[in-house]
C-alpha cells in the first residue's frame, strides 16, 4: 500500500510539471476527448448519470468556467471518476460507485482587489491567461476576473485526466491574498481536486464599487483638482459643519504621499464667499468702488465682510491640511450665486519624484491616483467561490 502510495505521489508530480505556470496547460486531450465514452457508461448505470447531472448544475450555477464547455467539463470528470472507482473496486478495495464520490462542496470565498492600473481587472502576482500565468513573480500584474478561475479549472481539469488508475491523486491551484492586496496561488497536490465558481460577482456589481477617485484629472498638465460642496460651511460662517468629503479628499493625498515615486508640491485652497448675499456684519459682499456682480480676488479680509468670510473658510480647510505637511496658500474669492457661490476648492500640483518638471499627462495622474488607493483602501469588488472534493481514500 504505502510503495503504491509513493509511486501515486511521484507520477502526479509529473502531472504537476504539466500544468505549471511557466510550461502552461496542454488542454488539447479534453478538447479532443470523445463525450460518447461517457455516454455509453450513464445508459446502463444511473447513478453515474445522475452524478454527471448533479456536477453540471453546479457547474452552472455557480459560474465554474472552463475552456471547453461546462457540460464537456462535467462529462470528462465523471468519466474519471467513474473510472477511477470501477477500477479500485476491482482491486477489492470496496470504494463503492461514483456517487460515492465527494461532489465538491463550498469551503470559502476568497476576494480580490480591483488591479490599480485597470479597475475592471484583478491585481494579481503573475498574469492569469486561460493556459498559463505569464510573469509568474510579479505581484503588480492584472489580470481578468474570469482567466483566472479558466485557469485554475483548467489545470484541475487536466490533472484530473492524468489521475488514471494507480495515479488517483488529483491537484489544484490555492489561490490567496497577500499584504499589498495581490492574488497569489500556489500548486498542491494533495488529493483534493479544487474549482473556482465566478457567479456571486456581477459586472455592474464590480464597476459600481470600483469607483476609485473623485478628483477632477485635467487632460495633461501637473494638477488635480477637487471642489467642495457650500455645505461645508454655514451660510455666513467659517466654521465647518460638515467635513465628510474634505476628510475623504484628505484621505486620498495621505494615500498618494505613500507612494515614494511621487511628491505633492503644493496645494491651493480657494474659499468663495457669495457676493449677493450680506456678510455676517450686514455689509455688502464686495469692497468698497468694486462693480457688483463682477467676481472679485480678495487681497486681504479685510476689505469687506465676505472677504473675512472667503478667508477664513480658506483657513478652517487649511488647518484640516496642515497633517499633510505639504505647502498651501489661499485664493479668496467673492462673486454672486448665492449657495452655488458658496463653496471651496482644492488644486494640488502632483510631480514625479525624480523628475519634478516633468507634464504628466492625465493617464499618468490617474495612475498615480488610482494605484495607493486600490493597494490601500483594499475594497474587495471581485469574489471566487472555492470548491474542493478529496479523492485520497
């Protein structure tokens, strides 16, 4: 028992080499595979059959993906599995018939992170393809939600028509997430074929929750920019009285300044002030001989009411700033809208720490916005349901 247990154990790791990262994953035999070879064992045992149609709606309702169908996928493994019990009853073992067989149950879940470089894709640790994982060491990679789980299948799949007979092992893909958000996976082989369902994430699900930046990008130049709501303040007041989306603005740049390829310059708050409207000491909103109606930058607050207003609006924003300990100055302005006049903006120069001259193009200040963002907010959009039946007896 324990030299057929070694000589199982040695030519699965051959199987193992078969569906590497690196070598890829030869599906050409399951392609090729004739369906009517199981047909001719389900005409005359109704169990076998009963258990190809139990793996086929499981199949499909959990969105187990392969690269052939999933009624061939069915097929296939029932045919193994079948095969497999037919011949160790044969030995006398008594392991009974393939229903029998452990259906492969739903252990867990494992969530991936949206990849920072494209949102609609998985960070990942290589690139997943339906056949192989191209850059197998790289941790920064993307790859689609859907190759991934092919992948995983594919290779269970494959090593599942090598578990012939005395090769009844099986082997599978464990996927997992490590520290910095990537997927990574590992081969086992450890008598426990493993199946990786898709169907609990949709894609308007995934686009709804990856929403990952609300500054506004320009289309090239070293800015971005995000304005905040009149309801920050009082209607004549420079208290603020509800922080929420500057505290989430803050939250951002404190994620962009861990990314040692970039450096915040600085910042410029403009706080704007409704000329329309009488300062809290019942003046008017303009300084003294200014046209009414006609937008104003205010020198000093103390040229009229809502000049002190505009500057001190500036100054609750930049006391909120100051943890960031990046440079920032103040725009004041005064001009008629009523409430849509009321409200404050925030423009931050990004540059590139090694090359702080340098226009980035708005591709580029995306990037650099997205990538801390995803790597540290870790807000799972994508869900693999795993799945797993053992066949050591």
């Amino acid at each position: 028992m324990a030299t057929i247990k070694l000589f199982e154990s040695w030519l699965q790791s051959q199987a193992i080499n078969e569906v590497g990262p690196a070598g890829g994953i030869d599906f050409s035999g399951i392609e090729a595979w004739d369906e009517s070879l199981l047909a001719a064992i389900t005409a005359v045992d109704p169990v076998v059959n009963m258990f190809y149609e139990k793996l086929k709606v499981m199949f499909k309702k959990n969105g187990i993906l392969f690269s052939c169908t999933q009624e061939k996928a069915a097929a296939y493994m029932t045919y193994w599995i079948a095969s497999y019990y037919k011949y160790y009853n044969k030995l006398g073992w008594s392991v009974g018939t393939a229903d029998k067989w452990l259906l492969p149950q739903a252990t867990s879940k494992i969530n991936l992170n949206a990849s920072p470089d494209n949102p609609a894709l998985v960070l990942t640790t290589g690139q997943f393809t339906e056949f192989a994982i191209e850059e197998p060491a790289d941790d920064s990679q993307s790859s689609d939600y859907a190759e991934i789980a092919k992948f995983c299948n594919n290779s269970s799949l494959v090593l599942l028509s090598k578990t012939r007979m005395s090769q009844a092992t099986a082997g599978g893909y464990l996927l997992s997430v490590d520290a910095n958000g990537s997927l990574t996976w590992k081969l086992a082989n450890d008598y426990s074929i493993k199946l990786y369902g898709t169907s609990t994430t949709s894609s308007a699900m995934s686009q709804g929750a990856i929403k990952t930046t609300t500054w506004e990008v320009p289309a090239t130049g070293k800015t971005i920019v995000k304005k905040l709501p009149g309801t920050m303040f009082a209607t004549g007041s420079a208290t603020l009285s509800d922080s929420k989306e500057l505290d989430s603005a803050i939250a951002e740049l404190k994620a962009l300044l861990t990314d040692k390829n970039t450096k915040l310059a600085k910042i410029e708050v403009e706080a704007s002030a409704s000329g329309d409207r009488p300062a809290a000491d019942g003046k008017t909103g303009y300084p003294a001989n200014h046209p009414k109606g006609t937008p104003y930058i205010a020198k000093t607050a103390a040229e009229s009411g809502n000049a002190t207003l505009a500057f001190g609006r500036a100054d609750a924003i930049k006391a909120k700033l100051a943890s960031l300990g990046v440079p920032t100055t103040t725009k004041a302005i005064i001009q008629d809208g009523g409430d849509a006049a009321q409200y404050a903006k925030l423009t931050v120069t990004v540059q590139k720490a090694d090359k702080p001259a340098e226009v980035l193009s708005k591709a580029d200040l995306e990037t650099i916005l997205l990538k801390p963002k995803s790597t540290t907010d870790l807000k799972s959009t994508f869900t693999l349901s795993q799945w797993a039946a053992t066949t050591n007896l």
